[in-house]
C-alpha cells in the first residue's frame, strides 16, 4: 500500500502515522506535517499518510472510492459495520507500524491516528495492539464493534494514551459518536484528553491542530 511521507528534518526517532478519510488520500493530510515544519515543531518526526484502496461504498450508492471498509448506514453502525473491511485495514496499518520499528524507531515514540474513516481504523488498531504505542489520535471518528470492544481490548490489548477531538456540529459523524468513543475509553481505564470544537463540522479546525501540537510534543517530545 502507498503512503505519502515527510521526512524528518533532524534526527528520526518518532514516527506519526495518519489515515485519512472516506474519499480523500494521504496528500489530503499532507498539510498537517507541512504546517508543523512551519513551525518549526517535530522535526525529529517523520510523517507517514497512507492511501487508502479503492473499493464500493454502500452508503455512497456503490461508488467506487478511497475507502478503509465499506459503510453501510452512519445511523445505525454497529447494526451494519463491515467488521471483516476494518481488520483488513488493521492489519495494513499494523503493516505501517512494522515498517517503523525495522527501521529501529521504538514503539512507544509511534504514534498512530486518523480523521472520521482513518480515525476508526487508528481506534481498533490502538484498541487490539499487542505493543505499546506512543498513543492514537482519534479525529471526528467512532469506535467500532462496539459490542466487542471491551472484550476485544482485555485479550491483547495494551494501555495507551488517547486524543479524541470532534466538532460539535458535525453533520456526517455526530458528535454524540466522539462523545461515546470517550465513555468507552474511560470505562476500559485508558487515559484520554477529549477536546470538543464548538461549532466545527466535520473537518478539522486550527485549534485542534493546536490541541493535537501539544499532545505530540508531550507523547514523542524530542
């Protein structure tokens, strides 16, 4: 699978990698790195977008679009989820993350995370990981098998740090959804920063890049 990467500027020892949503591709993220090299911020990181496969999504009449797994209905998920897409989509970004630690970064200094689509896959993956990453960053998305999830986690699953943020006017993924994904995280013990964006639909806003800043240099500092 493809990915678009930025390189770090200085020494490599952190790595975050961010799958986009529905429709998009890696480059559609590119931006998050570029705004950071501004910056000046994480230059010790290097930044890794994978492209997701084209395949049908029900939800968008079959069309045949970047997608993780197929979506069936937002309004009744858990009913109708394509569970067997989802692990697929683990097993790549588990891909991901091996490549990383070949190259000798430390699986605490690895950071994974997505927006809406990506964010469900980064949550699963974080959920059932068997190595303790540096953290997941969860970006207008849901927690899937949301039945399972709990059972799922205490088999392999390891404590992780977890940044949730959502807007509050989200049309596409409702904000209740981020607010669930925060509930679950709390009863399963696992540290968590939730931020809320008063009026934001579902994109991404400037203080959550901010937000997302603070939570990077205090999980993969330099």
């Amino acid at each position: 699978m493809s990915a678009v990467r930025v390189p770090a500027i200085a020494e490599h020892t952190a790595t975050f990698i961010f799958m986009h949503g529905l429709g998009d591709s890696g480059s559609g993220w590119k931006f998050l790195a570029d705004d950071y090299r501004r910056r000046k911020a994480l230059e010790h990181v290097e930044f890794v977008f994978p492209n997701a496969p084209k395949q049908k999504v029900t939800l968008n009449f079959g069309l045949e679009m970047p997608s993780w797994f197929d979506i069936i209905s937002l309004d009744k998920i858990e009913a109708q989820e394509d569970s067997q897409g989802m692990l697929e989509s683990v097993r790549s970004l588990r891909r991901f993350i091996d490549i990383e630690l070949e190259k000798g970064i430390k699986p605490e200094r690895i950071i994974i995370g997505g927006f809406s689509q990506g964010c469900t896959i980064s949550l699963l993956t974080g959920l059932t990981s068997d190595i303790k990453l540096g953290g997941v960053v969860a970006l207008s998305g849901f927690i899937p098998m949301r039945s399972r999830i709990a059972n799922l986690h205490k088999e392999k699953g390891v404590e992780l740090p977890f940044f949730v943020g959502h807007g509050t006017n989200d049309p596409v993924v409702k904000y209740e959804y981020g607010v669930y994904t925060k509930t679950v995280l709390d009863q399963l013990n696992l540290p968590v920063e939730f931020h809320e964006y008063k009026g934001l639909t579902h994109s991404a806003a400037p203080q959550e890049l901010d937000d997302l800043l603070a939570f990077l240099n205090k999980t993969i500092p330099k």
